[in-house]
C-alpha cells in the first residue's frame, strides 16, 4: 500500500508537470485540478500510514544509495508533504481563477507549478545530500520561472536577481557536499553521524558545514542575506507569492536545519549558533520595520516573510549543547513556526491578492474604508495577521509559546526578548492594514467583490493556521521525534 | 463526555457561533440580526444561570485537552469564574438590546454586532478559564476583538485611539505572555485552584516567583488600567457608547482585574503573596490608583471622559480589595468587580443617550436635561450615587465591606482611601447631577432627535433604567442569597479554607 | 600533493573567480558566465577531493554528471530571462537601483 | 395574623418612598400635590397608636435589616410625623406651580429618609435613611432656584458629604470594633475601643453637621432661610433632630464617663447657644433669625448631652428630657417657619389675634408658663441640678441655662420685630392657613396628650409650674424683655439724632 503511495507522490507532479506542458491555460487547469485531487489523497494517504505504522525508508525503484536515490520517509516528513498538499492546492485552486487564461505565457504556470511541487516533496523526503540539492535546484528553477510569468521588466528583473541569488546558494551548498563527501565518503547524513562516533572530528569539516548553511541562508532570505526576497515575492502574482514564501523558503530552511540537527553538535560551535540566531533576530526586527514603512501592500507581506524566517534560525542557538527537552522544544517550536507561517502566509497573499483584485490598486492608501464592505478577504488576512503576530490560539502562539519555553529552559534568555519584541513589531504592521482598512472616507463608495471561490481559499487556509494552535500537540505527535530518525548509514 | 463537560463549551459557543452568523448576514437584515443578537444573549444567560445553580450545589463543570505540549485548554466553571459569566452575560444581553437600539441607521452593523459578540465570546472564555495559559488565550482574543470596535467610528481620532490602546494591550500582553512562560517554565502547569499552589513553596523559587508576579501584574494590569498603565482608557471612549458601556466599563477592564484576582487567589494563594511580601505594594498602588484617577476625572469636561477616569479608579477597588490580606476585604474587592459593572454599565448607557438624544457629549452641556429625559436622568443619578457610594446602593456596600474588611487586618489607611475617593466622587458628580437637575435647560439642545412617546428609543430607554434598578437591588437586597454580595462571600469561603 | 588534489585546489580557484565575478560584474551574461565557472570549480572539487585506494571514486563522477545537466538547464532558464529582460527593459545590468556594498549577491 | 406595627412601619417608609414615582405622569401634578400632608399618615398612627417594643427583623435587607421603635425613637417619630405633616399641609397651600413635580419628589424623599432613620435601628439602613435625607434635602433647599439659594445649597452639599463621610468613617471604626451590624451594639463597643475617641470625634462632627454644632453650622443659616417655608420649617424642624437623634443611639452613653467629651460638648453647646443669639439678633430677615435660634437651641440640647456624656449615671433621665425638649422645640420652631409665610388680615382684631398665634410658640420655646416651653425647661434644669452632677463644669450650667433663656427670647423678639416690617396683608390660601394653625395648635395644645416623658422631674401637673418655678421662668424673660426695649429705645435715640 505505502508503495503505491510513495509512487503516486512522486511521480503524479513530474507526470502533470510533463502532461500540462503540452496543453493550453484553460485544459492545463482542468487537468491540475484532477491532479490536485489525486495528489491530496495521496499525501493524506501517506500521513494517515506514517501518522499509524511510524517511518521507513524507500528505496527508489530498489536501488540503493549511494548510486540509488533513498527517500526518508518520517512523521516530520510527511507533515511537511501534507502541508505542501494543502497549500499547494490552495494556490492551484485559486490560480486556476486567479491568472488570466488569456496573456499565451501564462500556460507556462502550470508545468512549473507541478515541477515545483515534485521538487518541494523531493527535498521533504530526500535523504542524502546530494539528492536534496537537485530537489532545491528544481525548486528554485520553477519558482524563478514562476516569478517570471508576471511578463513585465519589473518581474524578469526580480526573477533574475531571484535566480542569481539561488544558484549561487546552490552552488555554495554543493561545494559543502563536496567537501563532506570528500571528508566522509558518505552523502547521507546519517552516515556522517555514524562516521563521527567513530572518527574524532577531522580539521576543517566545520568549513563544509558554514558553506553548507551559508548557501541555504541565503536561499532562505536570512538577514542580511534577504535582498532577493522582497522584490520578488512583492512582484509575482499572487499565488505564486503564496507558494514561494509559505513552501519554498521552508524547504531550504528544512535542509539546513536537518544539517545542524545532525551535524551542528560535532561540526558547529557556539559562536557559530549564536551570531546565527542574532542574524534571526536582526531580521525580525528590520524586515519588521521595513514592513511597516512599505507603501504596497504586497511588499508589506513580502517584508513580514523576511522577519518570519527570523524566527525559523532561532533553532541553531536553542539547539546547540542544551538539554534534551530544550532541544525538542525548540524543533517542534520551529516546526509549528513552519507550518503555521507557511499557512497563514499563504492565505495572507492571497487575501492581498483578492483585495487588490478588489480596490484596482495594489497601495495600502487603497484600503481606506474597506472594511465598511465587509469584505471576507480582508477577514482572512486578518486572521492570518493574527497568526503572524503570534496571538493566541493561533499556531504561531503555539510555536512562540514553545520557543519561549525553549529559550527560558536554556538560560538564553536574550531571545525571550527577541520573541517578544518581534510579535509586537509585526503586530505594528499587521494593524497598519487593519487601521486602514477602518478609515472611514467618503472617497471609498466602489468596491468590486471578487468570486466566491477566491475568497474562499484564503479564509480556509487562515482558519488551519488559527487552529492549528488547537490541535498542536496532535499534529506534534504525528512528527514524533522530528528530525532525528535512526537509519542505516 | 456529560453534559456538565459541554455547558461551559455551549456557553462560550453561543455568542461565537452567534458572531460568525451575523458576519454572514447581509448589512440589511436587521431584524434577523436581532434575533440571533437576542436569542444567543438569552440562551447564554440561561446556561450561566443553570451553571450558577449547579456551582452553588458543587458540580463540576469543566473541559480539558493537551494543546501545545507541556500545556493544557482548560475550561472550568468554579464560583468566581461564575461571578464573571454571570455579570457578562447578564450585561451582554441588555447591552445588545441597547446597541440595537444606539446603531439605528448608523453604518456598518454586522460588523459591529458580529465582533461584539466575539467580544463577549472572549468575556466568557475568560471567565472560564481554568489556567493561566487559557486565560491568556482569551485575553489576547479580546485584545483583537475590541480593536474594531474601539475603531468603529473610523474618525482619525478613533484610529488614533485604537491605535493606543493596541499599543498598550499587545505590550501588556507580551509582557503577561513572559510572565506565563516563566512561570510554567519554573513550576510548569498550573490550574486554577482555589487556596493557590505556592503555600510553603521551595524557598529557592521565590526571587523568579516574586519577579513574575511583577511582570504578571504589569501586563494583566494595563487592562486592569491601574496607575501608570491606564493611558488607554480614556482615549478608547471615542467608541460608540455601547462599547465604552460593556466592554471599558466591564469586559475589558474587568478582565484585567479578574485576571490579577485570579493570580493572587488561585495561582499564587492568598497566603503565599502574603507571605512573599507582594500584597502590601499591590494595595499601595491600587490606593495610588483610585485617588490619582479621581482627581484626573475633576478635571475632565467630556462626560465620557470623566467616567473613563472614574472607572479607571473605580476598577483598582476590586484590586486594592484582594490585595488586603483578609476575607471580609476580599469580599469587598469582588463583589465590586459586579457592582462597578452595573452601576458603570448604567452610567456609560446614560451618557450614551444624552449624546444620541440630544447631541451632549460635554457636561457644561447637560444644563436641564433632567426635565427633557428624566428616566435617563433618575438612572444617571442613581449610577453616580452609587459610584459616590451613598447608600444603600451597590457602591456602599462595596465600600463598607472593604472598609470593615481592612479595619479586620488593621490597614487604617485604607478607610482613608475609600473615604478620599468617596469625597472625590462626589466632587466630580455631584456637580454634574446638579447640572442636569436644577440647571435652566439651554434654548435648545445641540442635535435633538425625536423618538415618539418616550424620551428617547425604547431601545435605549429601558437598559439604563434596568441597570440602575439592578443597582438599587444588589444594594439593598446584599444580604439574600444568590446576591453578588453572598456569591462573594462564598468564593471567599472557598478561598480561604480550601 | 597528488593529482586529484590538485584538481581539487583548482577547483577551489574557479569557485573563488567565478564568486568574485558573480558579485562584482554588472552585465548580467558576464554573471552567468561567471556562475558557470564557479559551477566548474565545484565540480571540480567534487570529483578531485574524494579518493579511494583504488583510483577515483565513481559515485562523485555520477554526482557531477547530474549537476551539470542541472546547471545546463539553470543557464538554460537565466538566459531565457535576461534575454527577454533585455527586449523588455534595453538594459543589461539590474544596476538601476544603488546597490548596498557586500550583503547583496548581485 | 401579622403584626401591625411591621406593616405600618413599611407602610410609613414606603409610601412616601414610592410617592415620587407619581411624578413620571405629568396628568397626576395635581394629585401630587393633594398628597403631600397624606405621606406622614402611616407613620402618625404608627407613632401614636403602637406601644414601643415590637421589632421587623429583614435579614435579606443590606447586612441584616432591623427596625424597631423605642421610646426616644417613639418621640422622634412622632416629632416628624406630625411637623412634616403640618408642613406638607401648608405645602398645599403655598406652592406655586413652577417645578411642583420636582419639589414633591424630594420632599418625598426626604421624608422617607426622616422617617426610615427614626425607626432603623441597624447600621446599614440607619446611615442609608440618613444620607436619602441628606442628599434629597438638597433639592428643597436650592428649590427656589435664585442665586443666593444655589450658594446655599452649595455650602449645604459640602458640608454633607463631608458629614456622611465623617458619619460613614466613624460607623464603619464602630462596626468593625463592635464586629456587629447593630446600632445598639455600638456604645458597648466605642467604650471599649482603643480608637475610641477617634471614633467619637468622627460622630460628634459628623452628625454635627446636621445637627447645626457650632462652626459646622455654617450652611444651617444659609440654607433654611432660601428654601420654601414648609421646607424651612420641616428642615429647622424635623431634620436638624437627625443629627441629634444620631448621637443619641451612637455615642456610648452610660457606658463610662468621658468628662472631656463632655466638657467639650458642653463648651461647644454654651458658645452655640449664646453665640448663635449675638449673631441672630444682628440678622434682617425673620427666617434668618429663626435658623439662628434653631442654631441657639440646639446648643442648650448639646449642652444636655455633653452633661449626658460627661455623666454616665445621668443619661437615662438626661435622654428624655433631650427627647422631649427635642419635641417641644420641633414642633414650636415648626410653627414658627410656618408663620413666616402668613399674610395678615385686614381687620385690627383679626390682627391681634394672628399675632398673638405668631407669637405663642416663639415665647413657647422662651419658657412662657403653660406652654410645652415651660415644661421642657424646667426638666431641662430639673435634669441638669448641680447637686446631683459630678464633674467640674457642672457649676456654670446653671448660669448657661440662664443666659440661653434670655439668648431665646430675645431671638424670638428680634423676629417678630423683623417679621412685622416684612408681613403684608392679603388673602392666605385656606391651607396653608389650615396648616399653620394646625402647626400652632399641635405646638400648643395637642402636645399634652403627645406620649413624651419627663423622667419624673417635673411634678404633676406639669403643665402648671410651681410658683418658685414660675420665678425661675419668667426672671430670664423680664431680662430679655428689659433689654430689648433698651435696644429699642436706644436705636429711636439714634434714629433721631
């Protein structure tokens, strides 16, 4: 049973991807929604088995690794593959009503749609590393292809700063897989566990792990690494935005976070943890400030992601030479940070999306009195603001709760602060929407209420992120022991 | 799963299920609106009513699941928290016939009644808490809630006022947020129990303890808005007179308070606070508050305004109350947290109508309006006699209480403070009653509506006078049970002989 | 000082070329080339650094085949990009803005 | 079967409690109006036709209601009952029709609050009773609306409130030493207290204030003088006896002697009694001089009870007699205000006549042989005999009692002179005529048959002094008189020059 599954994760996105290349807009839609459908129940499928029978590990088409490719199929894993469904979905469903079926490029959406989500479920479930750099090539080649779809000089531009700045992250990373394998002989991670409980620590490994991490920082937008972001998840559309900032930053975080999970305790050392997450801070701060001070809507959401994977690097210092409970606080803090950042961002640039559908102008000034209309996508952006602000009962409470414990636990207390002082700050520019928004001007007399199926979209996702503070210790659960899995090397 | 477990549950679902419908419905249908508004208010105060009854008789009520690791959802029905459900549910429903009546014609009512009932929703949960961190759950959701509320109007003043009070919340919150955290992370979860957790404690914890009580109080205490942190409230009364009526004259406010009440009873332990040294300066600085926001409320020409300083010192009552080392003042400090609501309720719906019937916002306004609408006026005068604390109104009985209470324990200088703020309430109504009683009336009134054969709508004319009745009632009839006065007596019986 | 490691010092040199030009050249193909060069240089260390007893390690070799099939299609896309940013725009740098020294990879 | 006493006394507090809710029709003014002397009624019968004893337990009320009537209450009672009554009959007839509604709603009021302290006897509803008196009085002093009145009734509401505030402080020290609700348990209590002269200062000036104490009197002449004469009269009356009342059932009588706060009483009670006389006699309006004289008698009381209080065995006998000099004062003063307000007739004789009823009540209270006057001063010196007081000041009460005889006269002279500049003749409406009569006769004749107690200090028949009692009755008067025309003689003298 499990096999089918995995076979139908895998190869259902490649398949479409190849299947919607050779179709027009209007049928390529069709046709992903079939797939989406499909891919759903599968990825369901698959929690629903892991979330029961525990993890495993699969082999691709019965060749093993190192030449073969392994999959690592854990309860973190697949929350993340469940996650990627649902968000993914969403931004298919509401491009499918979203992107205008006329401008001829726009068909190109939908085979990048499908390789970036074949690439997103590959570095989910890879388990060595090479394998985890193609998957984030994939990623980042249809994501810049994404951005570019927006057709204007404005987006190519963003799209190949976007595309510059991945590859030379890529590269970076690679250039560390190299050395390990150089110094290991092995690409999994596992096997370099197994190799240092052996071996004492040979000089100059830390080296491949600082380059490792430091291309995936700079994939992931981490300060002062963040430049790309912005523009180009200001400038897309909006569900493309949705997808890049809810899934594809994670998936680079979610390698550089596996790698110091594994290897940071033998290869990293404490300066290293530390100026990491002050460089987390540094972003929560300043992407929050530059988010207040943003005249676009877009960009408003842009800079909040910026802040919002601040948080996500506190992982390395509260997980650095701390006690075990510590330690799991904070992976699960971190990972209800993804999950619920990734849903409530999602829904967030939707519901800007839609209002900007709305008001005809993508500026803030363009909200005043908006609220008077009742508009339900302004009611999911602020559900999902408060997710972002870290407001109870939202996951993002849940998670600020968990690394508060963490960084109290620890002794770390200067990232309590730093914790503290973000939600204030993203509460600043949270309000500024809602502030607007309940402007009372007689200027404001035409609203235009978009579909109900777009609006839909964004109010499901914020409501997951809202809830998912609920229902935390269950989904938890599922990803029991996230991160660390004992596997064959 | 009883159904004692889902009566709290139902109890908070009524008025949030009711939010979500009225945001559904269309901006025009008013009379559905006001069903719903009517008929979750009544269904809500019929579940408090049958949870009163079945406290009273010791059943447990309650509800709880694991939500973050380490941290339980705990909702739980026990005296005090039904002292809270009682007064909101109680107010929610006259409040919403008097909003009903306030909003006629105005704009932008679904949103208004949907994120009212969110509001009370909030109310409730809060109310029912049964730990810290569900509590604070709650509180942030009422934060969020009021906001467009407080905004409502969506003048730049309102904005500007909004915009404070979110400033002063969301701080407050955050600090509470790292008071909670703390505290868990020293002794983990901790439910609310009558008697506390921290009697005998490990000697080792009292610095944190002392240090998180700190910071538990200065973030419960900015909605409590005791002395400095009551910056918001006066500004928040730019709101439409339903909301500075409910939610700044008891949700909001009293969530604060309830909040540092439930701290120091059922967190930390009457006896414990005591024994660490924390009551005394709490009681300073409530005294501190009451005085400070009298004399501030002299000052004030905006009647709104004025009422906002009163509550402000009105609400450090409840505070001053419990943090007297003693039974009898503790009873004292909590039935004030339902007699400050009825009779703020009643003052706040009155000046609500003098600006919707005749346009006054300003005292020196209020020349003569007694004659032009005496029902308003008598429940006016009623409310401020009350706040003055004339007998045998509900103010009295607070103060009297209090006072024994703290001449029990030999804290003299509390008496002092009760009468100062008694002279200074006087000293800032009277004048008013006097404007509104024997003042010729001006020519004519700033913006006069006419509402047929009462005074002003019906909708708008019975809820002050049923407040002000209320008033007169828990005064007088103190000593019945079931009166805030025995419903206090017996939380404090659980209290201080767990 | 074995061949291999030679390879793989060399490889460290393109890298250290390809990144200077990456971040210091303004015209965008000036850049790819760049990029491709870095690539190279990984590649390089990739395939000189591991090495067995028994002569080179085959796996780095079936690695590298596959990371350059993925620069191919890399450059393949940046090409595309800048070319159609060129039609759109008539410039050839994204230098329209001032760039910040050192924190942006431009 | 119920009692009626319970009933009735609800009825008595009730009726004019809810009688102001008549006031939401605007048709029922003149119903309003009629119904004003009918409020007293129930508490009349109660007064008169009840033997004291019985007791209304209302657990359920405040902290545990009780009301009861004993004998000093019984006076009280009845004092209020009839002078408001009388007072409310010459409402009828006096009242012009501006703002009707809004002064029979304090009047009712306040007369719920006279009544309902009378009979309270626990804490809670005792004090509430007295500050629904208190505040509602406000309304019937600044009634008239004029400018004077608004100052008055300023001065009135400041001094109060601090007076509830005082009342409230020393209640609540009391209570809580006591650890009861009751007022009967408090003297006990307050003796025994280490805060004990804390607590008597707080009353002594608390119920002071109403009670016109010196130095707190400051609103009485103010206030009584502006409101509308049956408001005057009932003020001067009836309401100003709260005060005193308070004190009777608070401080700790016959507890243990406290020559220091008697001899402050004492003091305080000579310089109102005299002080107020000097100041009196200087004032141009009748009502003026009548509030002073209010002021002056009130002094000869506190002076009784500062002997009461200095005096532990004496306070038994001493408390009635304060009670019926109390009565006989009240109703006397009543007649007085009320007579402010006549017109005189046109006829020589009727005239005569209508200054002769002026007249008696005012040479009442001066201890005219025969009338209710007689009687209470000489239990009043009967009760404060030298020989059988024991503590230092005892020997100057004799000479103050003197000097307050003359102090009075010469008040009530200086009255009837002010009084004739101001009275016009015309036509008096039949009630308010019916009330002052009424007023006149109470205070002369149907005081006979009231229920009061001399404490069998005065022999039988009371009403006829003993001719060394005559003496000592009429010497202070011939004094007064001698002065008086002096003064009168002398200002002609100036006049001419």
């Amino acid at each position: 049973m499990t096999l089918w599954l995995m076979a139908g994760l895998l190869f259902t996105p490649l398949a479409w991807a190849v299947l919607t290349l050779l179709m027009n807009f209007t049928w390529g839609r069709l046709v992903t929604w079939v797939g989406i459908v499909v891919q759903v129940l599968v990825s369901l499928g698959l929690w629903l088995a892991v979330s029961r029978d525990g993890g495993f590990y699969y082999g691709l088409g019965g060749w093993e690794a190192p030449l073969g490719i392994e999959l690592r199929v854990d309860g973190l894993a697949v929350t993340f593959v469940l996650l990627t469904a649902v968000v993914a979905s969403a931004c298919g469903w509401h491009a499918g009503v979203y992107i205008d079926a006329d401008k001829p490029w726009h068909r190109y959406f939908w085979p990048l749609f499908w390789f970036l989500w074949s690439g997103l479920n590959a570095v989910w479930l890879g388990g060595d590393l090479f394998n985890l750099y193609v998957g984030l090539e994939l990623i980042s080649l249809s994501a810049v292809g994404l951005v570019a779809l927006g057709g204007k000089a404005g987006a190519l531009r963003a799209s190949i700063r976007y595309l510059l700045a991945a590859l030379l992250g890529s590269l970076a990373y690679l250039l560390g897989v190299a050395l390990i394998y150089g110094q290991f002989g092995t690409l999994s991670i596992a096997g370099v566990v197994f190799w240092l409980e052996e071996h004492p620590v040979p000089a100059g490994s830390s080296l491949a792990l600082a380059l490792m991490v430091t291309g995936l920082a700079l994939k992931t937008a981490l300060f002062p690494l963040h430049r790309w972001l912005p523009p180009a998840h200001g400038i897309a559309k909006s569900p493309v935005s949705a997808l890049l900032s809810a899934l594809v930053v994670k998936a680079s975080f979610y390698i550089a976070a596996r790698l110091w999970l594994e290897l940071g305790e033998p290869l990293g050392n404490l300066a290293a943890a530390q100026l990491v997450g002050l460089l987390g801070s540094a972003a929560i701060v300043w992407g929050s400030w530059l988010a207040c001070r943003q005249l676009e809507l877009k960009q408003v959401v842009a800079y909040s992601s910026v802040a919002q994977i601040g948080y996500l690097f506190l992982l390395f210092p509260l997980t650095y030479s701390v006690s075990e409970s510590v330690t799991l606080q904070a992976q699960q803090g971190i990972t209800l940070q993804v999950i619920s950042h990734a849903l409530a961002k999602a829904a967030m640039f939707l519901a800007a999306g839609n209002l900007i559908l709305s008001t005809g102008s993508s500026r803030v000034d363009a909200l005043k009195g908006v609220s008077r209309f009742l508009p339900f996508s302004l009611f999911s952006f602020g559900l999902a603001g408060v997710s972002l602000m870290s407001l109870p009962p939202s996951g993002g409470f849940a998670a600020k709760w968990l690394l508060l414990q963490a960084s109290l636990g620890s002794g770390q207390w200067w990232w309590v602060l730093v914790l503290l002082v973000g939600g204030l700050l993203s509460a600043a520019y949270v309000f500024r929407i809602y502030r607007a928004s309940f402007l009372e001007s007689s200027e404001t007399d035409h609203f235009y209420h978009p579909p109900r199926s777009l609006e839909i979209i964004p109010m499901i996702l914020a409501l997951l992120s809202l809830g998912l503070g609920l229902v935390s210790a269950e989904v938890l659960s599922v990803m029991a022991l996230p991160f660390e899995e004992e596997g064959s090397p | 799963m009883t159904l004692n477990t889902w009566i709290p549950v139902l109890a908070l679902m009524t008025s949030l299920i009711a939010s979500l419908v009225i945001f559904a419905l269309p901006e025009k249908g008013y009379r559905l609106r006001t069903a719903v508004n009517l008929g979750a208010a009544l269904l809500k105060l019929g579940l408090v009513v049958v949870m009163v009854w079945g406290v009273f008789r010791g059943v447990g009520y309650g509800v709880s699941f694991t939500m973050v690791p380490g941290v339980t959802f705990v909702l739980k029905a026990d005296a005090f928290s039904m002292m809270f459900a009682g007064l909101s549910a109680v107010l929610w429903l006259l409040t919403t016939i008097y909003a009903v009546g306030y909003l006629e014609d105005s704009p932008n009512r679904s949103r208004f009644f949907g994120f009212f009932s969110l509001c009370v929703a909030s109310t409730m949960g809060i109310a029912l808490a049964g730990n810290l961190f569900t509590f604070f759950l709650f509180y942030e959701m009422l934060t969020l809630s009021t906001y467009p509320l407080v905004v409502h109007r969506g003048t730049e003043k309102a904005l500007k006022a909004g915009r404070t009070y979110v400033i002063y919340t969301l701080t407050g919150g955050a600090v509470l947020l790292l008071a909670i955290a703390w505290l868990h992370g020293v002794v983990g979860d901790l439910p609310f129990r009558e008697g506390g957790h921290f009697t005998g404690s490990d000697p080792d914890i009292h610095r944190s303890l002392t240090l998180i009580f700190i910071l538990l109080v200065a973030g419960l205490g900015v909605k409590a808005a005791i002395f400095p942190l009551h910056g918001w409230l006066p500004q928040a009364m730019v709101a439409p007179a339903p909301v500075s009526a409910l939610l700044h004259a008891v949700a909001v406010v009293k969530a604060g308070a309830f909040g540092i009440v439930r701290v120091v009873h059922d967190v930390y332990g009457v006896d414990a606070s005591s024994a660490l040294g924390l009551l005394e300066p709490l009681a300073w600085l409530a005294a501190f508050t009451i005085i400070y926001a009298s004399v501030r409320a002299l000052w004030q020409v905006d009647l709104k305004r004025r009422l906002a300083f009163s509550t402000v010192s009105q609400v450090s009552y409840i505070i001053l109350g419990v943090s007297i080392f003693g039974p009898v003042a503790a009873v004292g400090g909590l039935v004030h947290l339902l007699h400050q609501g009825i009779m703020k309720i009643t003052l706040f719906f009155c000046a609500g109508n003098y600006a919707e019937t005749l346009g006054i916002h300003r005292i020196d306004e209020m020349d003569g309006a007694g004659r032009r609408m005496p029902g308003t006026s008598v429940a006016f005068t009623i409310g401020a006699f009350g706040m003055i604390g004339a007998p045998p109104l509900a103010g009295f009985i607070t103060k009297w209480t209090m006072g024994s209470g703290a001449l029990a324990v030999n804290m003299d200088w509390v008496v002092v403070v009760l009468v100062a703020s008694s002279l200074l309430n006087a000293a800032y109504f009277l004048p008013v009653l006097y404007r509104l009683w024997f003042r010729k009336p001006a020519a004519h009134w700033p913006h006069e509506r006419q509402w047929g054969r009462l005074e002003t709508s019906a909708w708008l004319f019975w809820p002050p006078l049923l407040t002000a009745v209320m008033t007169v009632m828990v005064g007088v009839l103190a000593s019945l049970p079931f009166s805030p006065l025995s419903w206090a007596e017996l939380i404090v019986l659980r209290e201080y002989s767990p | 000082m074995t061949t291999p490691l030679l390879y793989a010092l060399a490889g460290a040199l393109l890298c250290g070329i390809g990144l200077f030009g990456l971040l210091w050249l303004r015209h965008l193909l000036r850049k790819l080339l760049a990029f491709n060069i870095m690539g190279s240089g990984v590649f390089l260390v990739m395939v000189g650094l591991p090495q067995h007893q028994s002569g080179p390690d085959p796996v780095p070799q079936a690695l590298v085949l596959t990371g350059i099939v993925v620069a191919i299609a890399a450059t393949a896309l940046a090409v595309v990009l800048i070319r159609r940013y060129y039609h759109l725009s008539g410039m050839s740098s994204l230098e329209d803005e001032p760039s910040p020294r050192g924190d942006d990879p431009e | 079967m119920m009692l009626p006493e319970p009933l009735l006394v609800i009825m008595a507090v009730c009726l004019p409690l809810l009688y102001p809710a008549m006031a939401l029709r605007a048709a029922w003014e003149r119903a309003m109006r009629y119904a004003l002397p009918v409020l007293p009624l129930p508490a009349l019968v109660l007064a008169l036709g009840s033997e004291p004893g019985w007791q209304l337990e209302m657990p359920w009320l405040l902290n545990g209601g009780l009301w009861a009537v004993d004998g000093v209450r019984r006076l009280f009672l009845l004092l209020t009952a009839v002078l408001w009554m009388v007072a409310g009959i010459y409402a009828v007839g006096c009242l012009r029709p501006d703002h009707l509604r809004r002064f029979c709603v304090f009047w009712g009021l306040t007369l719920a609050g006279n009544l309902g302290l009378t009979v309270a006897v626990d804490i809670g509803s005792f004090y509430s009773f007295f500050a629904l008196m208190t505040f509602a009085g406000y309304g019937l002093v600044v009634h008239e609306g004029t400018n004077e009145a608004i100052r008055a009734g300023r001065v009135y509401l400041v001094m109060a409130v601090l007076g509830e505030m005082a009342i409230l402080t020393g209640l609540l020290l009391a209570s809580a030493a006591a650890g009861s609700q009751m007022l009967a348990d408090l003297p006990e209590a307050i003796a025994a207290s280490p805060r004990r002269d804390l607590i008597m200062a707080l009353l002594i000036a608390g119920f002071g204030v109403k009670a016109g104490l010196p130095l707190l009197h400051f609103w009485l002449p103010l206030a009584h003088p502006v409101a509308p004469t049956p408001a005057s009269a009932v003020l001067s009356g009836a309401m100003i006896k709260a005060g005193l009342l308070g004190w009777l059932v608070t401080l700790p009588f016959g507890e243990v002697a406290m020559p220091g706060w008697g001899a402050l009483m004492i003091v305080a009670g000579a310089v109102g009694a005299i002080g107020a006389a000097v100041l009196g006699v200087c004032q141009q309006r009748p009502k003026a001089v009548l509030a002073y004289s209010s002021i002056s008698q009130m002094g000869l009381m506190v002076l009784m009870v500062g002997v009461a209080l200095a005096d532990s065995g004496r306070a038994p006998v001493l408390f009635s007699v304060i009670a019926l000099y109390a009565l006989h004062h009240g109703l006397a003063k009543g007649s007085l205000f009320l007579s402010a307000g006549v017109s005189l007739p046109a006829g020589a004789m009727r005239r005569a006549v209508v200054w002769l009823l002026i007249a008696l009540p005012g040479l009442s209270l001066a201890g005219l042989p025969f009338t209710s006057g007689a009687l209470a001063k000489l239990a009043m010196k009967e009760g404060l005999l030298e020989n059988r007081l024991e503590f230092a000041l005892a020997g100057y009460l004799s000479p103050l009692m003197t000097a307050g005889a003359v102090a009075t006269l010469l008040l009530i002279l200086r009255y009837l002179w002010t009084l004739s500049a101001k009275l016009g003749t015309g036509h008096n409406p039949p009630m308010l005529v019916a009330g002052w009569l009424a007023a006149v006769g109470v205070s002369l004749v149907a005081f006979w048959w009231m229920p009061w107690e001399a404490g069998g200090l005065v022999e039988s028949p009371v009403w006829l002094p003993a001719p060394y009692q005559l003496w000592a009755l009429v010497w202070p008067m011939l004094i007064a008189l001698g002065l008086a025309l002096l003064t009168l003689w002398a200002s002609r003298l100036v006049k001419q020059r």
